[in-house]
C-alpha cells in the first residue's frame, strides 16, 4: 500500500502531534488535539456516560424487556450478512469497506476517517482521512495496536469537510460522541467495529512469533466464532489453530492492558451501525441502532444477504469458568487448568456443543463485563463507581458478582 502525504489524494494520512501521558489510555488521538484537556470529559475511562449518551444518540437507553438488549446495546434490528460478491482482501465479506465506499459515492460525506496499514509495519494502524471510493481498498483487513484516530478530526474540518464517516473500536468512538456537538460537522455517520482485547503493535508481533516460526509471512490472522484462529501465509497453506490451544500462559500478564480488560462496551453500542463477527456464525454480525444505521445499510440494496442471527448451545458453564479462571489469576491473564491430554478433545467438541451465534456473543458480553469487574477491582477499586455501568452489574449478577458498598455508580 502507497499512502501519499496530501489532502488532495484519495488516503490521506494527516500529520498529528504526540500524544500526552495518561493512566488508562488507549490513545483515541484526544490527548492529540489542539485541546488535550479535553480528554478528561471524554475518555471512556474516567467518567463515562453510557446511558446518558445512548439515549441522545438512539433516543433512547437499553430496555431490558426487549431481547438481547441488556447485552448488545440499543437496536433497531439485528442481522446475520454478508456480501453477495465478497470484497478480495477482505477481512470477511467487506461489509465495512463497501459501506464506506457507498457513503463517498452517494455525496452523503466528504470523507472517511479510518485506518490503513502503516507503510512500515503491515500491522500498525494508521488514521487516514479517505476522500474517493477507490481509497476504501487500502483499509481492509485487520491491524493490531493503539491508533489515534479522533486526531484525524481536525485536519479534517480544516480541510473544509462537513460530512464526515468514521469507523472505528469502542474506546475512540465513546469520546467522538462525547465530542460531537462541538466539532462543527453538519452530519457525522459512525460505523462501529466490536473490540474485547487490543494490546500494541510491538506485543503483537512477539504473539505471532509463539504462533508460527514465519511471523514475517503472516498476511491475515483472524479470531473466528467457531473457536479457532485462522492465519494466513504470503508463502504457504492457511493453518488454524484451535482456542485451546493457543500458548496464553506464554504471554506476559500485562499483554492486554487493564483498559482492555475493564472495557465494558464490546458491541461499539454508540455507534449508528455496528459490523463484527461474532454472532455471525462464519458470516457478519449487524446490529442497525438508530435511523441513521438504517440509512447506511439501505445504501447497500441488493449487494448484501441479510438473514436472522441464529443461536445454540449454552454459555453457564463457559462464562463460569473463565470467572474462576480470571479470579484464581489474581489480576493477570486467565489460567488454563485443562491437562495437555484433555484439550484437542475439548477443542473439538467446542465448536459442536459450546454456545454459538448470538450465544456466543451474549457469552463474550457476560466474560468481559465480569473480566472488567475483577480488574477494576484488583487494581483500580475506587474507579468502579465511575467505569462500572448499571447494566454491566446485571449481567454478572447470575454469577455472584455483585457490587459491594461504594463499587455502584449511576447509570
């Protein structure tokens, strides 16, 4: 990938200051901005204000009576898709790159702030402003590590843009909403990529080096919902490996930092639309929230598939034990008990008769909020009040994790 340096080109990479130091910080690009000040009413993990932005942004905050809202956030309706005609180089069909690409040719945004792979280093992300469709192809695919997106925010208002698209993970979108009302943009389009774990570029690389003896030929790596991982080579046959089987007692303990491990927002539920994977058995997941998502999926028509999300097995048992497992870790990465013997036989049955499809993803949802619990409360008691949403107390409630005097905020 060329990334040419000027706002006249298709992928624009603008140029951006350092960013300041901060104590859970995945660098949103706020720190980065002619205000870094302004992190501190904007980080998702200082004082958050899920519900009081689910409603401004939805009109409306989760309603528990409705199903899976409790888990996944407020939605209008919830998909299983795919493209009809995958996008080549795409990390799944493309749904995310083809919307945006939809968005530049409708006129309905001047540009799209996103990420491509940075020039040296096909695995760090780096924020680009896209102005024509054809500069979509070179976002595609996964990269790994912290990414100051939001600094794209004001070269892009310098530039006289007043339709902005932005996709981005939950933490960078959490703070651009808090932000919206005084960026000056006429309409704002977010599309909304799930995200449970992320840790640095640097750490990443010394995991893929535990996966294979060719780190350098790895083009694609992917954390699939049947329960394997699937590595692609630039030399050489696929290969996937089973969850089990994957070396994490090998990490360091702080491989993913405790932001990741106390995020409560996996599903991105302040974005417009979200795209991801998990509940999508081996397709997309959509989750349309508001009217505006449904006018970005709309520009699809005809191009995608679009199918009811499916659900099986039972996540009790799993969500269960990855408590235990994170509580006996006393704060570092969970621990795998499971004798050598015992795991290609599980890694089997797993994917048959664990939970799957919107189970899996309501799974996800109860280990992360119980995983956020248990690290706030090692490590950061006093912020529970402020990080710890009400709905998040909910979910871990089955599981005997309740909130003990001081750890419950508000909403």
């Amino acid at each position: 990938m060329t990334t040419i340096d000027q706002a006249s080109a298709p992928v624009w990479a603008p140029p951006y200051a350092e960013a300041a130091a901060r104590p859970l910080c995945t660098d949103c690009g706020v720190s980065r901005s002619a205000d870094p000040r302004a992190c501190s009413r904007a980080c998702q993990f200082i004082h958050p204000d899920h519900a009081g932005l689910e409603a401004r942004i939805h009109g409306r905050t989760r309603d528990p009576s409705r199903p899976d809202e409790l888990h996944f956030g407020p939605f209008r309706k919830m998909w299983q898709a795919a493209l009809k005609k995958p996008k080549p180089g795409a990390q799944w069909t493309g749904i995310t790159t083809r919307l945006a690409e939809r968005l530049l040719e409708s006129g309905k945004v001047d540009a799209v702030l996103t990420m491509v792979a940075d020039p040296k280093d096909s695995w760090r992300p780096m924020p680009v402003l896209v102005t024509k469709p054809e500069g979509m192809a070179s976002c595609r695919g996964m990269r790994m590590g912290y990414a100051p997106l939001l600094a794209g925010l004001e070269p892009a208002r310098q530039q006289g843009y007043r339709r902005l698209a932005v996709i981005g993970v939950p933490c960078q979108i959490h703070p651009l909403r808090v932000l919206e009302p005084e960026l000056g943009f006429e309409r704002l389009y977010v599309i909304g990529i799930p995200c449970s774990d992320n840790t640095t570029t640097e750490r990443f690389h010394d995991f893929l080096a535990l996966l294979t003896d060719r780190p350098d030929r790895v083009t694609y790596l992917e954390f699939r919902a049947d329960y394997h991982v699937e590595m692609r080579f630039s030399d050489g046959p696929n290969k996937e490996i089973p969850f089990l089987k994957l070396p994490i007692s090998r990490l360091p303990s702080d491989f993913f930092p405790l932001t990741c491990r106390t995020c409560v927002d996996y599903v991105n539920s302040l974005a417009d639309l979200t795209v991801g994977y998990m509940a999508g058995r081996g397709e997309q997941w959509l989750l349309v929230r508001n009217q505006t998502g449904e006018e970005i999926l709309s520009l699809l028509g005809d191009e995608v598939r679009l199918t009811e999300p499916t659900s099986a097995g039972k996540r009790n048992g799993s969500v269960a034990g990855f408590i235990k497992n994170t509580e006996r870790a006393a704060g570092g990465l969970p621990m795998r008990g499971m004798p050598d013997w015992a795991r290609p036989i599980v890694a089997w049955l797993m994917p048959k008769v664990g939970p799957r499809g919107l189970e899996l993803a309501r799974a996800r949802l109860e280990m992360k909020a119980a995983e956020s619990v248990i690290h706030l409360r090692l490590q950061q008691p006093k912020r529970m009040a402020a990080m710890i949403p009400a709905h998040v107390w909910t979910l871990v409630e089955p599981y005997g994790l309740t909130p003990a005097e001081g750890e419950r905020g508000g909403a």
